[in-house]
C-alpha cells in the first residue's frame, strides 16, 4: 500500500509580475473617440446652416422692405400714364402692319427698269388676301429694252410671275406693252428705311439698237 506524498511544510509563492500577461487592444475606446468626433463635425454643420438661414431671413426681409418702399414711392398717375403709352404703341404697331407704303416699290422701278422703258399708266390693287397686284401700260424704246427689263424683274424676285402682253410695235421701233404682276408684300409693308438695294443691271439694260 503506497503511502501518500508527504505534505510541505513551507513554501514560496510565485510573484504576481511574473505570470504572463496577454495583450488586449482597447478597440472600445478608439470607437468612443472617432463617434465623439463625427458627432462635433455634425454640430458644427448645424450650427453653419441654422447661422445660414437667419441670414438668408435677414436678408430677405431687408429685400421685402426696400420693396415696399419702391412699390409705395410710385406714382398712380405715372404708371397709368405709362400703360395708356405702351397700348398705344401695340396699336400703332398694328396699323403699320397693315399699313401700305408704296415707295419701296417705286424704288425698287427706278433701280430695276432700264431708262428706256416707262410706265404711262400704272394700277396698284390689293386682292381678298392681301396680295398686291399691278395692271400698267408703257413704253420701250426697244423690243431689247424691254426684254431687259423683264429680265430685271426676274432676276430681282420682288415683282413676281410678271406677263408682258398687249405689245405693238411703232414706227419708230418703240414697243408699246401691258404688264400684269404680283408684288412682294416687302414692297408695299411700310418700314422706317426706305432704302431698296440695287439690282445688277443686264448690259442689254443700257444699250438698244
């Protein structure tokens, strides 16, 4: 029968430094420290916009003032006068719409007609549309001359589809003719300038036989 070990009579404890001890992050705290962070830079954001609204506020009520103070420094009698200004304006603007004005077409024949054609009778009439037309009578020096002339009417576009008939010659070689055509609406519409460019001019314009 075995005898049990023999119990000690003294001993040394092992200091408590001397056990080994693991290491730990302390990630709890870095979290704390990051949040308290992200939460300040939030405040700050707040408090910017909530600074930024009452001087948008501040602002505005300083516009809505100086407003009322431009709307109440109106004259009644001035912005009447200056409405009664303004309708007759759109009226007048209307009429000269409809307004005709012939004096771009009598320019645009003195710069297209060679100077040995001329009218003898001459008859301006507005159709149902609106559309103007012209019944005339005249006379060449030339059957050239003439030929010139429609050619100038052509190449200008302003007097359209114009039908030369009626046409006799004379005894001394001058050509008598009708002309029946339709105008531009630009020749007859009134327009502050008056001006009508020139159209080239054949060499049969200015030489007849």
């Amino acid at each position: 029968m075995a005898l049990p070990p023999p119990i000690p009579t003294s001993f040394v404890p092992h200091a408590a430094g001397a056990a080994p001890q693991k290491f730990r992050a302390d990630f709890g705290g870095a979290f704390g420290f990051f949040a308290y962070g992200a939460l300040g830079i939030v405040f700050l954001l707040a408090l910017g916009v909530f600074f930024y609204g009452r001087l948008l506020v501040a602002d505005r009520a300083a516009k809505d003032t100086a407003l009322a103070k431009a709307e109440a420094a109106i004259d009644p009698v001035t912005v009447e006068g200056f409405v009664r200004l303004r309708n007759r304006l759109d009226q007048s603007g209307t009429l000269l719409k409809k307004h005709v004005a012939i004096s771009n077409f009598f320019g645009a024949l003195e710069t297209l007609l060679p100077g040995s054609v001329r009218f003898t009778s001459l008859h301006l009439v507005l159709d149902t549309t609106g559309t103007a037309k012209i019944e005339a009578a005249g006379v060449a020096k030339s059957f050239n001359a003439l030929a010139a002339a429609s050619t100038a009417f052509a190449t200008d576009g302003r007097i359209k589809d114009a039908i030369f008939s009626k046409i006799s010659i004379n005894k001394d070689n001058s050509v008598n003719f009708g002309l029946s055509a339709a105008l531009d609406p630009k020749l007859i519409a009134f327009s502050p300038n008056t001006d009508v460019p020139s159209a080239p001019v054949t060499p049969a314009a200015t030489t007849a036989p």
